[in-house]
C-alpha cells in the first residue's frame, strides 16, 4: 500500500508543484506525511494501520519536488555537483534505513522504527520551517481555475513522452538500473538469510552501510566525472558500465564469497547515482514552465523500473533458479541499456539518430 500511495502522490500531487510556492507546498506535504505517519504509529489494528501508510506514503514526493528546484538554482558550472549531494540523501535514508530497522527488531519491537521515523519527519519539518527560503510560483493561478483545469495538468504530462525524445531515453535508461537495483536489494535478504551464509536480520541490514560510500562518492562522481565530460549522454554510459560490472561480480561471486554482494551493493548504487545526476543535469532545459510535470513523467517510468525489477527478480530467484538467474536477468537489462544509448546521440533532435553539433 505504501508503494500504491507514493505512486499515485507522484502522478497526481507532485505536478501541482508548478502552480504553488514552493516552500508553503513542501511544508504541507511533509506536515500531512508526519501527521498520517502518526497515525500508522498509533494504529492496533491492520485496516487503520494500512490506511494511514497508504495516505503517509501519498504525500511523500517532497523529495522530487526538491530535484528540480536544485537544479533550477544551480548554474551550469555546479548544477551536476549540487544535484550530487542532493542525490545523496534519498540514498542514505535508504540504506540507513535497512541497517538501522534491523538493528531495532533484532532488539525490540518492531513498532520502534515507526516511532523513530516519526521523530525524524518531525526533525526535518522543523528544520525545514527554519531554514527553507521562499521561492516564486513558476505558475500563477488562481485555485479555481486550477480545479477546473487539473485535468488538462496531467493530462499534459504524458504528451511530454512525444514532446521531448530525450526525456523517454534518461527514463528507460533509469528503468534498466532501478530494475536491477530493485532485484539485487530484494533478492540479496533471501540469499544472505539462506543455507549458503544464515545471516541474521541485522548481519543482512549491515549491507547497507555501503550506502555510507555511495553518499560520500557521490559528489565526486558529480564534480569530477558529470561536470568534466559536458555531455550527460556519456557520463550516464560510465555510471551504466559501473552498474554493469557490479551485477557481474555480485552475481557470479555471489554464492561463493560476501565480496560478491558488497561489490555489487557498491558498484551498482554508484553506478545508479552516476546514471541519475547525468539525467537530472539532461533533462534541466526541458520546459522551464513544467519542471514538476517533466519530473514527474520521468519518475513514473523509474519507479515502473522499481516495481518490475522487484517482482521479476523475485519470480526468477523463486522459481527459476535463484541467485544466478536473477542476476542474469539484471545483467541482461543493463545491457538492453547500451541499446538505448546507442539508438539516440546526443545531440539528435528525433527519436533515433547520431546528429553532430
């Protein structure tokens, strides 16, 4: 329910980003995340309890609504830098997140980490009242005629596909990565929890401090490796081949030595921030007027990613042979990403082609 909530905040709340300031619109997101938050926190039963994550998880998109906001007060000088570091917390809460959950139902109840999540969104919320400047609408209209016209909004956001070819490449190009990032950090519990290792809960979440060297990896990746190579298009072929080779590693060392999964887990999620920045900093010019829009449509298709990768890669490990054949369906989705890089240069104006500058 959570995964539904989020969705559905992204394609339905996330667009009207356009049309709000900025800074009254992530507050009030992050207020009625903390407040139905509070509310799966105090839930005994399972129908409240799913109700209120779903409707917390429906107000999540605050991060994405601040990508694009990042990146429209960088210049082109520091934007792949900023967004770096900006990249870097959505993966921190992650990973720390699975180190720090295990730790806690190891211990106590599970419970625990629901309030330890709710003191945190509190934490941030009053950071963020504090020091979070104003910024402008980027569209002013009045709420009526926003009502009126919501339908047109998002209807406007799957036109954006025809409209503007590149925005399809970086998102297919996320979809590849996202898919095996979602299969590995699924399949990697039941591989670890296993015959082969008997990890514990938090033996497994201790994994996830890996994420710890992507956070610090990340602006270097951005400032020394995005920024210096100009086009984006190229930057985001390194961070595929850097996936690449950490799904090779992971899967073929996997069932033989933990270097296997911990050079995955490290190569894939730098890879992944490499492939992000370098679609973040392509898809900045496109429509200044919907960068919310463009941001939304290009999340749609990287949490498709997400979602299949997730569910494919679980069938395969079940049903199909397990750690190597879902590591080899991974493989085999990174690679279908050479394909897209190489269909389209990047200078091309239309669907397929290499057109020099």
């Amino acid at each position: 329910m959570a995964q539904a909530g989020n969705a559905i905040g992204l394609f339905m709340i996330l667009p009207l980003a356009d049309f709000f300031p900025r800074r009254q619109f992530t507050l009030i997101l992050m207020g009625l995340t903390t407040i139905f938050w509070l509310g799966a926190c105090c839930s005994n039963e399972y129908t409240p309890f799913v109700a209120f994550t779903f409707l917390s998880a429906l107000f999540t998109p605050v991060t994405q609504l601040l990508l694009p906001l990042v990146s429209e007060l960088s210049t082109s000088r520091n934007r792949a830098f900023n967004l770096s570091i900006m990249s870097t917390g959505p993966t921190l809460g992650i990973f720390l997140g699975r180190v720090i959950s295990g730790l806690i139902t190891d211990h106590t109840s599970w419970r625990n980490v629901y309030w330890l999540a709710l003191g945190l969104q509190l934490l941030v919320l009053f950071l963020l009242m504090i020091f979070m400047p104003e910024y402008g609408t980027i569209n002013s209209v009045a709420i009526l005629q926003l009502v009126k016209t919501y339908h047109n909004i998002l209807w406007s956001i799957p036109t954006l596909y025809y409209k503007h070819p590149i925005l399809v490449q970086a998102g297919l190009l996320s979809f590849s990565t996202f898919f095996a990032v979602s299969s590995f950090w699924t399949n990697v519990t039941f591989l670890l929890a296993g015959p082969i290792y008997n990890y514990t809960s938090s033996q497994i979440g201790l994994l996830g401090l890996i994420g710890l060297a992507t956070m610090f990896a990340a602006p270097f990746c951005g400032k020394y490796l995005v920024q210096p190579l100009g086009e984006p298009l190229y930057s985001a072929a390194v961070g595929k081949s850097v996936s690449l080779v950490g799904v090779i590693l992971g899967t073929f060392l996997g069932t033989h030595s933990i270097a296997g999964p911990i050079l995955e887990a490290l190569l894939l999620d730098i890879g992944l921030v490499i492939l992000q920045i370098s679609n973040r900093v392509s898809l900045h010019p496109l429509e200044p007027q919907m960068r919310n829009r463009v941001n939304t449509a290009f999340v749609i298709i990287l949490y498709l990613g997400q979602l299949v990768g997730t569910k494919a890669g679980t069938l395969v490990y079940s049903q199909y042979g397990g750690w190597i054949a879902s590591g080899g369906l991974s493989i085999a989705v990174l690679v279908l990403g050479y394909v897209i890089i190489g269909l389209r240069g990047p200078h091309a104006r239309g669907w397929i082609g290499w057109r020099s500058v």
